[in-house]
C-alpha cells in the first residue's frame, strides 16, 4: 500500500474543521513535501516526524512521500498535525496493518525522541469530530482530562508515538479515558472579599448594581483610594458560571493556549487586567491567523483597564463595538473572524495627571490645559458606553482605622443573585442575553416603563446633562437593575435618581 490518509483537525476563529492527512509514498528521489498552506511551524513537521520516527524504532522510507492536508485552500498551522502525519506515513509505508481509521481523529505534536506534547485547540476540535459522528480520539495524555469535557467519545490516551504504533497493530491495548469523578461546577473559592475594604460605601454600592445588571464602571479618583481594590473584587459578587458559560470560556482558552493543564474545564469567571502598554491586536485578538484578543478572554468576566487614559487612543475605541454588540470582528486578508466579548469593563483613573485634582488635602500640580487633555484622552462615545461614572474620593484616617466589620462579599452576592434571577425570568424566553446591560431598545421600551413623575425627572436631566439617545437608553437600564434590586415590579423616581447621579460626571468633569 503506498497511500493513507487519517483524519485531524484545524481552528479557525472559534470553530474547528476537518483536515484529511494524505500521505503518498512512491518511487524516485527520497524527499519529504509538505503541501496544503502549511506555515512555517507545520512546515518544521518533517523533520520532527523524521527524528520522531527514527527514535521510535521506525524508519521514514527512502522513497518520494507527499503529505497533502485537505482542503488545500486553507491555511494550517501549528504542531498539532505531527502525530496524524506520523502515522499516515507509517500505514503509506506499510511499517503497520493499514487500519480503519475512518472514524477515529488523531492529534498530537511529537518530540524528537517519539514523545507526544499538549496542543492548543483541543475542546473546539473534538467538539466539532462529536458533531461530525466520530466515534474516537487519539491524543497527548495531557489534553485527555480536556477531550474528556465532550461525551459520546472514546477518548485515547498517548504518552508516545511508539504506543500509538503499538495499540494499532494490537500490542499495546490502551483504555478510553474516563474522568475519576462525574463532571460538575464547584463553588468558587474566594481568595478576595469586599469584606477587607474599608470605607468607600458608596463604591461598593455602585459596584453591586453593576454585577447585579452586567453594567460597565469608570471609577475616577485619587491614587490610593482604592480603585484596584475594589476593581479586583468584582469577580466575588458576580453570579457562578452557569455550564454553558464555563464551556464556551473553556473553549476560548482552549484556542488561545492558556487552558491550565490542571484546570481543564474553567470554573471561575475571568478577571482580565492589561497593562496599558496593549496593542489593539492584543486587545481585540490577531495575528496572521487571528487569536482572541483580551475583550475575548475576559468574556462572562470582567475586563479592567487601570490607568485607563494611558492606554493608546486606539486600543481604546476599539472597545466600542464589542461594548456595544458583544462580540468582536476581526478582518484579516485571509479570514474575517467572529469573537464571543460580553464583559463587563471596570476602568479606572486619576481626575488629572498629577491625580490630586479637587483634593482636600493635597495641591494640584496641573495647569487647566494638562487636566483637560488628560481627560480628553477617553473619547465622549466611550464613556457614552460605560453605564456609571463613579467618583472614589480619598479615605478618611476614621475609615481606615475603623474596626466595624465591612459587608462580605458573599452577603453582595446574595442580593446580586437574587437579582438576577429577576432578571432570567424577565428574560426567559430570550436566547442572546440574560441580564438588563444587554437589552436591546426594543427591550428597553418593553421593561424599562416610567411613570408621570419619572418621566418628568427624566426629560429634564436629559435636557440638563446633553444626554445622547444611547445614554438615555443605558441610565433606564440602570434604573431598572436598581429597581430589580430592590424587588420592585415598577421603576420609580428614587431609582431613576440614583441611575441619574451615577451620569453626573457627563457634566462635572467632561464638559
């Protein structure tokens, strides 16, 4: 037999595809070529499955072989095609019984000396094999815990190339993976608490109504009054990820490489922190073959972006697409690519670049053209987008001394919880979003309903402030999380009043 052909796969974006492994031995010149776009990583796999094959105790044959990877008209990259085309030429060269391999998907990069190494792109991958009826998988042992999340399989384990040779030719008798314990979502483990911030109550209470709608924040204020802090204890009161929501996470950590080998299914919602040195493509995902980007893997989570003018203009107004639809387009000249985004984005800020701006205490070192060109560093239709502008003053000596016991954050959680739940029932027959953050217009009209003395609150703040379309839209929104809160069927004009102060700085420091 000079001729096999094996089935692996391929991720492009956030779904996988097929690619059939043709391998072709016949007479003439012993050369290897590798043909079906391969970049320059999958073009290195000659010389891997070559010392591979050698160190196994196999041979590549001294005749002509082609290596063809279907479909063609596709770019393939990475490693993960070494263990497929391994064994591909091992059936071309007759070194094993040719076997069926017709429903079996085999992924895998070797080592030199025949060992197998983890790939990324596993979950989308063996997602997509269920999909298409394949009954089994041969991969690296440490991608098995994470094929394992799809059932229906029969996943196969492998720690080398010569224990794939062996289990074919029926040596090696190997059995399907089973995971040691029945899959499930665990309570999270709180290393962070509310309960260790002092002071800053009404930070606290912004922050709540934000977890309780998925709404985003800009926090402004001096430095050391606590931003990070608070910042970095939202994920605590935030509701536990649902299956699906762990899942869809999974698989875009899954592609992008960062699935820790000890946590094959996350179970926690990301808390994604850049440094303001990012670049767009860093932010929305890149890269000749795209990559998701951090808005793709802070999705269901929270993306905070400290220092928040630094970062570059256009990393910025990047975020206004997906902030808006969530989800994020990137168009390469090879492929226009879609990203899951729905996070929430928490930012924070000083009010000037020497951070003491309005400061009791300490002078502003900042000329009037400094302050304003600090600010105008975050573009109006950006922060038109951030639901609340919320001021952090700096803390009082009482506060931070203060031994009066502050409100955990499994106490927040409870009444975030119950307010979402309001809202999944609000939005049970909805398929796309289940909190208020994500309602369309039409949506708002339906649920965010005022009454006469609301109404009236509401086109005088809308004359006042200069509000636009999408503010009026957002700050109802607000409102009507504020009222789930609160368990209240009605938004009334205390709730708009709050949701109200929170656009205040559309004035006070914008305009």
């Amino acid at each position: 037999m000079s001729f096999a052909k094996v089935h692996s796969a391929a991720v492009l974006g956030m779904d996988a595809y097929k690619v059939e492994v043709e391998v072709d031995t016949s007479l003439g010149l012993p050369t290897f070529d590798l043909i079906g776009l391969p970049d320059s990583a999958l073009r290195e796999a000659k010389e891997r499955v070559r010392a591979a094959l050698k160190n196994s105790g196999c041979q590549l044959p001294t005749r002509r072989i082609t290596v063809n990877l279907a479909p063609a008209d596709r770019k393939k990259e990475g490693s993960a095609f070494d263990l497929p085309i391994a064994v591909g030429i091992l059936i071309a060269s007759e070194q094993i019984e040719a076997q069926d391999l017709a429903d079996t998907l085999i992924l895998g990069e070797l080592s030199l000396d025949g060992s197998l190494r983890p790939i990324a792109g596993v979950l989308p991958m063996v997602m997509d094999w269920e999909k298409q009826g394949g009954r089994q998988v041969f991969l690296p042992a440490e991608n098995a815990e994470e094929a394992a999340l799809v059932d229906g399989l029969e996943i196969y384990p492998f720690n080398t190339l010569r224990e794939v040779i062996d289990f074919l030719q029926g040596e090696g008798p190997i059995e399907p993976y089973s995971r040691n314990s029945p899959l499930s979502l665990s309570p999270p483990k709180l290393a962070l608490d509310y309960a260790d911030v002092k002071g800053q109550e009404n930070a606290k209470r912004a922050l709540e109504i934000a977890a309780a709608g998925g709404h985003n924040v800009l926090m402004i204020g001096p430095p050391g009054s606590g931003k990070t802090m608070l910042a970095r204890r939202l994920p605590t009161i935030l509701p536990e990820l649902s299956f699906a929501e762990a899942l869809e996470v999974t698989r875009i950590y899954s592609i992008a490489g960062l699935l820790p080998a000890e946590e094959p299914l996350i179970q926690t919602r990301p808390f994604r922190a850049p440094h303001h040195t990012i670049s767009s493509a860093g932010m929305v995902g890149g890269g000749r073959v795209p990559r998701p980007g951090e808005i793709s893997l802070a999705h269901t989570g929270v993306l905070f972006l400290d220092e928040f003018p630094e970062f570059n203009r256009d990393v910025l107004e990047v975020l206004r697409q997906p902030l808006e639809e969530g989800k994020v387009t990137v168009s390469r000249v090879n492929a226009t690519l879609t990203y899951p985004a729905r996070f929430m984005l928490i930012a924070s800020m000083n009010p000037c670049p020497c951070g003491y701006f309005a400061d009791p205490l300490r002078e502003c070192s900042c000329t009037p053209y400094q302050v304003q060109k600090y600010r105008n560093k975050v573009s109006g239709p950006l922060l038109d987008r951030i639901d609340l502008h919320l001021e952090v003053p700096r803390l009082e000596y009482n506060e931070i001394a203060g031994e009066s016991p502050a409100e955990s954050s499994q106490e927040i959680a409870r009444r975030v919880g119950i307010a979402r739940q309001i809202q999944e029932e609000r939005f049970a027959a909805q398929e796309k979003f289940r909190f208020n953050a994500a309602m369309t217009p039409a949506q708002v009209r339906k649920y965010c309903t005022l009454g006469r003395e609301a109404k009236t609150l509401m086109r005088q703040a809308f004359q006042k402030l200069g509000l636009s379309a999408r503010a009026h839209d957002r700050i109802l929104k607000l409102a009507r999380t504020i009222a789930d809160l609160e368990q209240e069927a009605e938004i009334r004009v205390e709730h708009l009043a709050e949701a109200l102060q929170y656009r205040q700085m559309d004035q006070s420091l914008w305009g």
